[in-house]
C-alpha cells in the first residue's frame, strides 16, 4: 500500500445521554457525558502527529464539541452534510421500540417515516465522497455513527440498503478509509479502533 496516497480519518462524536440509553439521535443536539469529553480528548491524542489538509465536522453539538475537544476546533469547517440521519418520527426511540410496531423494520433499508430515506443519506454521503476527494491531503472528519457508516459504504462504491449493518462503530472510535495502490480502488483502511478510548 503506498503511504502517499491520501487517508481520509473520521472521528465518531463521543459519548452523549443518548448513546447510553441507545435512543436514536439525530438532530437532537445533544451535549457530550463527562466520559464523552475524555474519550473525546484521547481521540485528540491518538491523532497526535498526523497533519491534515482539511479537517470537517458535523454542526451537531456532540460531533463539533468531540473536534473541539481532539484539539481541531481552531482548523475545522462546519459542512451540513455531516450531519446524523434524520430519524423522523423515530427520534428519540430505540430500535426494539420501533420493532415492537414494525418488527421487520431495517434502518438502512427503510428509513424513517418524516426523515430521511436510506437514498437521501446516500445523496449526503456521496457529496462529502466527492468533496474530499477533491483534496490533495489527508482530510478528518468529525460525524455520526449512522452517517459515518453510510459514508463508507459510499467510499466503496457499494449500496448502503445492503451493506451498512456491517459497519459497526463505537463512541470515539477513529477509522480510515484510503485507497490500495492507487486512486481506482479504494479500500477501508482501518475501522472502528477504541484503543484510545479503553485506556
């Protein structure tokens, strides 16, 4: 793999309420736990060293509160499109809540009812895709766990409805997406490491 092909690291928000209680949160803007602010500083820490060409972050409260906190607030620009899935109807509810109404409810397949579709998403996705491809440079992006999995897909070229389930992520996780060899392939280059966070 050659190292002068450029990465694109994202950052998942730190710990929020919501994380805890496992509620869908999208645009409900919610603050960092106190946990959420250390693992958000140790995620700062484990990317000590790396220098970036552009550095992203979500608008939302606990993604721009994590890049603040990872030391790049004075560097990062706010991009809407970073934003969490809009979960509708769905906001605020846990998984087996919606499943006890609609049990074959699939996120990534159905979407929410007054949000958006899993294609909508992918609309996001594919405009932050061709955004950081445009830069000459590693680039880091603060964002989402639904998002952040939607944005791989995307990188990938593959279908979100079928493929996003795989993609899990933890609170304060880093992955990195990246290429093999060059520009056509592009590859998961590492995913979902909490090393930092479990210090």
């Amino acid at each position: 793999m050659s190292e002068n092909l450029p990465i694109v690291y994202l950052g998942r928000h730190g710990e929020t309420a919501w994380t805890l209680s496992r509620q869908h949160t999208g645009l409900t803007d919610l603050p960092l736990t106190e946990r959420g602010e250390g693992t958000a500083r140790r995620l700062g820490e484990r990317l000590k060293g790396l220098t970036f060409a552009k550095v992203l972050t979500s608008p939302l409260k606990r993604a721009a509160r994590t890049c603040e906190l990872a030391g790049f607030g004075g560097v990062a620009e706010v991009d809407r499109d970073l934003g969490e899935w809009d979960y509708g109807q769905y906001e605020g509810s846990r998984s087996d809540e919606i499943r006890a109404e609609r049990p074959d409810w699939q996120l990534f397949r159905d979407g929410c009812p007054g949000g958006e579709s899993p294609e909508q998403v992918s609309v996001r996705a594919d405009r932050i895709v061709r955004l950081v491809r445009a830069v000459s440079g590693d680039v880091l992006l603060f964002s989402s766990g639904h998002f952040l999995r939607v944005l791989a897909v995307r990188w990938l070229g593959l279908e979100v409805t079928a493929n996003c389930r795989f993609f899990m992520l933890s609170t304060a996780s880093l992955s990195a997406l990246g290429y093999e060899h060059d520009l056509s392939r592009p590859v998961i280059r590492l995913w979902n490491e909490t090393r930092h966070v479990e210090v």
